[in-house]
C-alpha cells in the first residue's frame, strides 16, 4: 500500500528505481486518492487515464495548456476548449518523463485568492474542509498536501502560488520573473505572471524548478539560469538575512501568524545566519496599489481574445459586435469582469498617465527599494499570508479584504523577484507559511534557506485529519 | 480667394519575408484559407509572440533608404480593439518608440525636388481578411462573415509623411517613387492589386500663403495610383467649394469603391476610437546594434529618387523619369557607357524598347548601343527585329548593321510617287498647313519598302515634293 500523503516526488521516484514499486502502481494510487477524497476537496477539473512510462506522476493547474486535456483556466468561456499545444512547462516536465495525473482547479484565469471564483466550484482545504486553500492555485496546492499528486505546477501573478502553499502547509516557489516560460500558459498579466513548482519538500521544490526553468525560444523574456542546486546543508553560516518591519509588523497579521513565523526566525538565527531588520516601506504601502493598476490593465488586454470567433464559448447575437458582448456576458464571471472594467479604464486614453503610467513608475520605485535593500542581504523574511486559511465564504463578497489577502506577497512579485513558502507551523490547527523574498535568479540560496529550516522545524505536512 | 492642398500619405507595405512577423507560418499569398497558421497567429490562448529578426532589419532598411534615424530603442505597444480579422483583439504596433522616425523623401519633379519629410517608419502585423457572404455566397446581401487568418500576422511596415504635399500630381509621384524604393531594395512586392500596398490620404485646404492646418478627411480603398490621384484633385475641389460657400469640411473617412474610380465614395463620420495603448509587456526592447545597422545601411545603393535627379542633368526631366520609372536607367547607362549617344539612347529604350517587351536584364549593353548608334543607317525593320532579339542569348549587333538602309533615290522616288498619288485627299491637307501628315506619307513608304528604306532620305524628297522644304 503506497502512502501518498506523506511521499515525496523524491523517495517515491526511489521506490520506481529500485523497483519496490511501478510507474503504474504509483499513478493508480494517485488515481485512488483522487478518488477517495477529490470528491471532497475538488481539486481536479480534469483527471487523466495513466499514460505510458515509469515517470512520477503531477498535477498541472488549469491554467497551464496540455495538448489533447482540457484546459479552462477556471473559466466557462474556455468550457470544452483542449489545447492543440504543449505550454513549454508541461512539455519539459513530459520530456523528464512526467506523467500528468490531471488539471487542478484555479480561481477564474487565476484572479483570485481562496478558488471561489472558479467558474466549476470551489477547491476546500485538506485540513479543513470548510475553509479555503487560498488561491488562485488552490486545487494544487490543496492536491500536493492532501496526497492527490507528489508535486505540481502553479502560475503565480500576485501570489497565486505562496498563498495557497501557505494555507494548505507544503513549499511553493514563485521563480524570479523570465526563469520559466509562459509559453502556452493562458495569460493573466504578461509582466507579472510566472509559473513555479508545489511540492511536499523544498528539495522537491527544487528539482521541479530545475525541470521547467531555462531560456524558451518561444518566449521572448525567458532568459537562461543558473544551474539549480539541490539543497543538502542545513548550515546558514554566512548567509544574511533580512526582516523587512513593514512585512512582518503589517496590519491585520493575526497573532498566531506571527508567532509562527517569529519562532522560525530564531531558528534561522540558530542555525548560524545572520538575521537583522529592515525596511521597505514604499514597496509595502504603494504594493498593492501598484499591482492592482497593472494586473487589471494587462488583463484587460490579454482576455480580449475570449471573442467567440475562434474556440470556446459563443453566444449568438444580431451581429459581431453584439456576438462578441453576448459571448462575454454570458462566459466571464464577476472578478474577470470587474478587472477588466479596472484595467480598461486604467489605459483609457486621459487616464493612462494617472493610472497606468504612474503605476509603472511607482513599479521601478519598488523595484529600486528592493534591490537596495539586497545590497545588505542575502534573502528576506517574513509570513506569506497575514492569516491562516479562512472560511469558504468569508472574503467572497468583499473584493477588497479578498485582495488583501496578497498583501504581503505582492511587493516582491511587482519587483520581478523570487519568493518560496515554507511551511512554518501551526495557528488553531492551521498551516502557518513563512515567506522568503531573494534578489534576481537567487532561487538557490532560497532553496537552501528553506531547506535547512525544513530540517530544523520538522513540520509534519500531512493535514492531521488524515494522520494515521 | 487662391487655395493650398496639404497633402500627407500613411502608407503600408507588407514585407515578403519568409515567415510571419511573429510566429514561424509561412508569409505568402494565395494558400488555401487558413492553412497558413498557427496558434500564434490564431491567439490561442497561451500563444506568445517571438519578433521576426529579418522584418526589423528590413524595416530599418527602409528607413535608412528614407532617411530616418533608427532608434536605439524602439518598443512593441498593443493597439486594442475588437474585430473579427484581428484574433487577439489588439495588434501588435509601434507607438511612441518606433523603430524608424524623422526622415525625408526627395521626389524629383518636372519643377524641381520636392522634400516630404517621413515622420516615421514602424513595424506592426497585418490583420486577417474577412469575407462577407449570403447564404447564396455572394457578396451581396452578406449575412455572415468568414475570416481567413492566412494574412493575419504578416509583416507590415507603416510610413506616414508629414503633411508636405500640396498637389495631386506629387502625391501619385511621390507613392510610384516609394512603390519603386521598396521594390528595389527587395522589401515587399508592394503590389496594389494584392494589397502588398495600400495607402490612406489625408486631405485639407487651406487659403495660399496661411500655414494653418484645416479640417482634413481621409480617403481610403484607393487601389491605383491614378485613382488616388483623381480621388485627391476631387476631393480639393469639393473642400474648396464647401469654403467658397461658406459652409465648413466635416472631418470624415471617405471609403472609395476599389473596383469602380467613378463611384462616389461612401462616407462615414470618424469616431474618435480609444486604442487604450500598451506596451507589449510579451515582447523586451529592440536595441538595434550599431554594426547591423551600418552593415543595412551599405546594403542600400543609389536610390531611384537620386537617379532621377542625376540623370535629369543629363537628359530632360520627363525622359528621366521614365527611364528611372520603367526601370531602364541602369541599362540606359551602360549604352552611352558603350558608345551610343545619351539622348538616342533614351529614346530608343523608352520608345521601341519597351515596345518590344525584351527583359532589360537580360541585354547586353555593348550590341545594344551598337544597334542606337547604327539606328539611322540600317532599315527600320531590321532595326526592330534586332531589338525584338536584344535579350536573346549571345545576341549580335553585326548582322543587322550589315543590311543597309535604301537611301538611292531612283529607287525610292517612284515609291513616293506612288503613295502621293494614291492619297490626293492628303496631299491636299498638307499644302493648305496640315505638315503633321509627312509621318502619315513616311509611314507608307515604309510600309511599301517593307521597312528598308533610309527614313531621312524619304523624308526630304517627300517635303521637296509636296513643295515646301
């Protein structure tokens, strides 16, 4: 009997090796798990028949295209499309022999933050059904900590990848902006969106990073990167760490949260790093001012294809024009829509300059403030989420609190930069995740950080409703 | 009152590289409906764009040969709208930061060069094409729209003058001159009749002599260059009349009939669109290098506009332009390079030359200018058969220089008899004034001669026999 709650990518890719169990034995115990408890947490949009190979198995979140699966990106208007291409990410995780368990579920073209605004329902959190597990790529994360997958892939705008993985309790890696490709990935907001690895172990974490990131000719800001390094030391001699005040003193962080995240602190300290404060506080005021001017306008942009003409949905009308309105009336839910009416407005000729164009200048000054402040150190810390996961309804009708949610983790994604969860413990039997922020392509020293406050913390990633 | 029309042209040319401007389907003409692309140039979702390095480098040719300054700099901005040819919903442009901008464009005229400035020269894709059909499948009476995704996404270059034209005439000369620049610089096959070409014209007047700028209207769908002309001398007049009368020019898009020159464009007001531009946050800068750059700018040799100009000093202005125009000059230079006198030369090339449908490429200089020099001596028939023969492989002047022209008088005087007696109605004419008649009675000697006799010989016992030499 494989335990899939508790193996990793890791020590399951060892039992195929050594021949203890089969590629297929393995896919069909994620297949049972699915089975057993997807019915509950609804994870999956879509569930695949196992495809040929010893590879370990992986979920992708609906956002990510897969040739011949169903991809909707959480949306009715993208209801039936299937992909006639690869996004690069899901054919470089089938050229490493990855076998694709099936498409998990995401808050509408990932705009959200708990996986309410899926068009097909809401994912729940494994250890707690009646709360969220945090969004947009809450079916992944809430798959990897409830056994229904080793690993997945995320995509991660203003948060879409820590913020479920902190709520759900397992490792998520928001790469450095340009690291993986967007190609075939169904696009949200060019300049912030990125697509990274959810795993069990951040040494899972890594080697999934290493398969999907690396320069792609069919995407103009990929860029080529460092070699990955698979974390083994949990000695931090040497490395500095920063405390950024505005990011762990912020409001509406609930005691429990900081407890956690404050202990994990010392532990860094007490594994030889040093740790010190500091401060960042126009990325932290204007943050999320800034993302929520340039996401919305970039969306606004990028889901104008969504016509009708060519695949997906289409509602008839008297003519293209009321074809194309009817289309998008009838297969867009309220936050698409909201956001789309914010970013169009945003780039309306006499408001352009006051929105977007000091958006983008506002983006430089966070940009800026970050890189000077790693010029001191050498990661950041503090917690992913102000709160632990949150009940199903709670935020849903207040778009607001909703986007405060990603208080803390968009700063560091307007910035371009890398940002890991880990998780750190718990609050009222709740994962608590703790964030931490590098420099450009610093992916490594994040893994290795992480790592050796894995080891140290031991934190038992199985949801303890499902211990044994 | 006297009136000025300022004229400024937006001009697209779709470049013929080999593949589309951002994805790797194939860019031609004419392939069975939507075979040619991708999901890219479908905007499936997830598609991103990968620039087209040849269409960049191409683009700055052209505005090398225009004059222009190449940005170091220069960026892709999205142009959103809805519209069934466009599958994204936005193109891919260039706005504030194009690639190519402030230039100029010297177009010879009859009076003397005229300078339009370029205000700039950008890169952008084509849009898809659609098709309106009835349920019949005819054009009329449309009742769905069917698009064909093959154009969509092609190269395009976009070239907009400031509003230096003040004529017509110099509009048309200043489209055929650029139609001619691109072409040579193998850029595009800038042809009207595919769309490979395609202009709009903005179109004001003003009081002579004012700098002001009026109320302009736009005139698109104008398929020729003749047309455009036509469609611009009509359209200053009418601007002038509605000031005459006092009334003022609507700012308007005049939609003219491509297939039909005298059908009254379709007007429709201008609707001030929001394009709610962008910058392409899939693309990252073009920083053109400085070597490319030069290597582009090497690549580049005399331009059509400067022939015109150089040759001018030479020859007249009209014989000029349509040397250059046609395509002769180069061929025109390397027979008086030969021997044969600049003007006869020209002659013989824009006249029986091109009657003769011979590939200019494909003469050989030397015995061309063999034939010019010899042109007066040998018979008209042999003359042309010889340049009917001009682009023939290992072609040779000698034989036909070696027949000679009739130029005996006793043979030909009873030839001429001939002719004046049979056309008394016209020997008539031509004492009471009509001398225009003398190449009516040269032409049937030569046709009674078969061609062989010496044409000044004829004509000077013609002129002494009707009496008047």
């Amino acid at each position: 009997m494989i335990d899939t709650l508790r193996l990793t990518a890791e020590s399951a890719k060892e039992l195929v090796r050594a021949k203890e169990i089969s590629g297929d034995e393995l896919f069909a115990a994620y297949l049972d798990a699915i089975g057993e408890r997807d019915p509950e947490l609804h994870c999956f949009l879509h569930v695949c028949e196992a495809s040929p190979g010893d590879g370990i198995p992986i979920a992708i979140k609906d956002v990510i295209g897969t040739k011949g699966v169903p991809t909707t990106a959480g949306s009715k208007i993208l209801e039936g499309y299937v992909p006639v291409y690869d996004a690069t990410v899901a054919a470089r995780c089938k050229e490493h022999g990855l076998r694709l368990l099936g498409k998990t579920n995401t808050d509408e073209f990932a705009m959200g933050s708990s996986t309410e605004n899926s068009a097909y329902g809401p994912s729940h959190n494994p250890w707690d059904p009646t709360r969220v597990p945090g969004g947009s790529g809450g079916g992944s994360a809430a798959a990897v900590s409830a056994g229904l997958a080793p690993w997945a892939l995320g995509s991660d705008t203003g948060g879409s990848i820590k913020q479920p993985s902190a709520l759900c309790g397992n490792v998520g890696l928001r790469p450095t902006y340009g690291t993986v490709s967007r190609f075939g990935v169904v696009a949200f907001a060019s300049s912030l969106d990125q697509v990274g690895p959810v795993a069990k172990t951040v040494r899972d974490c890594a080697y999934l990073y290493s398969v999907i990131s690396g320069r792609d000719e069919n995407d103009s800001t990929t860029v080529e990167v460092p070699p990955v390094e698979i974390p083994e030391s949990a000695d931090l001699r040497g490395v500095r760490i920063g405390v950024p005040r505005e990011l762990n003193e912020a409001e509406g962080i609930e005691p429990g949260v900081t407890a956690a995240v404050s202990a994990a602190i010392e532990q860094l300290a007490a594994l030889g790093a040093e740790v010190d404060e500091c401060s960042l506080p126009r990325s932290v005021e204007y943050g999320l001012a800034c993302y929520y001017l340039i996401a919305p306008a970039e969306a606004s942009s990028n889901l104008a294809r969504y016509d009708g003409v060519r695949y997906g949905l289409r509602s008839e009308g008297a003519d293209f024009r009321e074809m194309v309105m009817n289309t998008r009336h009838d297969g867009l839910g309220d936050e698409p829509k909201r956001r789309i009416m914010l970013g169009t407005y945003a780039l309306s000729s006499g408001y352009y300059d006051a929105y977007y164009g000091t958006a983008q200048k506002v983006r430089t000054v966070i940009k800026r403030e970050h890189d000077a402040v790693f010029e001191g150190f050498d990661a950041l810390v503090c917690p992913t989420s102000p709160t632990v996961a949150f009940p199903l309804g709670a935020r849903a009708d207040n778009p607001l609190a909703m986007y405060l949610s990603d208080l803390l983790t968009i700063p560091s994604c307007v910035a371009g930069l890398p940002g890991l969860n880990v998780p750190c413990g718990l609050s009222d039997g709740l994962p608590v995740g703790l964030q931490l922020i590098g420099p450009q392509f610093s992916e490594n020293t994040l893994f290795r950080v992480g790592h050796a406050l894995e080891q140290a913390l031991a934190f038992d990633y199985v949801p303890a409703r499902y211990r044994r | 009152m006297t009136w000025e029309a300022v004229i400024g042209l937006e001009i697209h040319v779709q470049l013929k590289t080999r593949t589309k401007m951002f994805c790797r389907c194939e860019n031609g003409f004419g392939g069975a409906p939507n075979t040619q692309t991708c999901p890219v140039c479908l905007a499936f979702p997830g598609a991103l764009p990968v620039p087209n390095r040849r269409a960049v480098e191409e683009t700055i040719k052209l505005g090398l040969a225009l004059g222009c300054t190449v940005a170091d700099r220069a960026i892709f901005h999205r142009k959103n709208y809805f519209y069934p040819d466009l599958p994204k919903a936005y193109q891919i442009s260039q706005y504030d930061e194009p690639l190519c901008s402030n230039g100029t464009l010297a177009v010879p005229t009859p009076d003397g060069e005229i300078t339009v400035g370029i205000i700039r020269a950008h890169l952008e894709e084509d849009a898809a094409k659609n098709v309106h059909v009835a349920e019949s499948g005819r054009l009329h009476g449309a009742t769905a729209t069917l698009v064909d995704f093959n154009r969509g996404g092609t190269p395009l270059v976009e070239i907009v003058t400031a509003p230096d034209l003040h004529d017509a005439d110099t509009a048309k000369r200043f489209l055929q001159l650029l139609r001619q620049t691109v072409v040579e610089l193998g850029l595009s096959d800038a042809e009207l009749e595919k769309g490979s070409m395609r202009f709009d014209v903005n179109v004001s007047v003003r009081p002579a002599g004012s700098d002001e700028l009026r109320t302009r209207t736009e005139l698109k769908n104008m398929n020729s260059f003749n047309f455009a002309a036509k469609g611009i001398e009509r359209e200053i007049a009418r601007q002038i009349r509605v000031y005459e009368a006092g009334d003022v020019v609507e700012q308007e898009t005049l939609h003219f009939d491509p297939t039909n020159e005298d059908s009254p464009p379709i007007r429709s007001k201008e609707e001030a669109q929001d394009y709610r531009y962008l910058p392409e946050p899939d693309l990252v800068p073009v920083h053109p290098p400085a070597e490319v750059v030069d290597r582009l700018r090497g690549e580049i040799g005399e331009l059509p506009g400067a022939r015109i100009a150089r040759i001018a000093k030479t020859l007249s202005f009209y014989d000029a332009d349509v040397l250059v125009t046609g395509d002769l000059d180069r061929l025109w230079s390397a027979v008086v390079g030969a021997g044969a006198s600049p003007k006869d030369a020209a002659n013989v090339l824009a006249n029986q030359f091109v009657a003769s449908g011979v590939d200019p490429a494909a003469v050989d200089a030397t015995e061309l200018a063999k034939l010019v020099r010899a042109r007066g001596d040998i018979p008209r028939a042999a003359f042309d058969t010889a340049l009917a023969h001009a682009g023939d492989p290992g072609f040779s002047a000698e034989p036909y220089l070696a027949q000679k022209a009739v130029a005996d008088v006793d043979q030909l005087d009873p030839v001429i008899d001939r002719v004046l007696a049979a056309n008394p109605g016209q020997v008539e004419q031509f004492r009471g004034g009509k001398e225009g008649l003398l190449g009516f009675f040269v032409g049937q000697v030569m046709k009674e001669t078969g061609g062989t006799a010496d044409a000044r010989v004829v004509n000077q016992r013609l002129r002494e026999k009707l009496g008047r030499s």
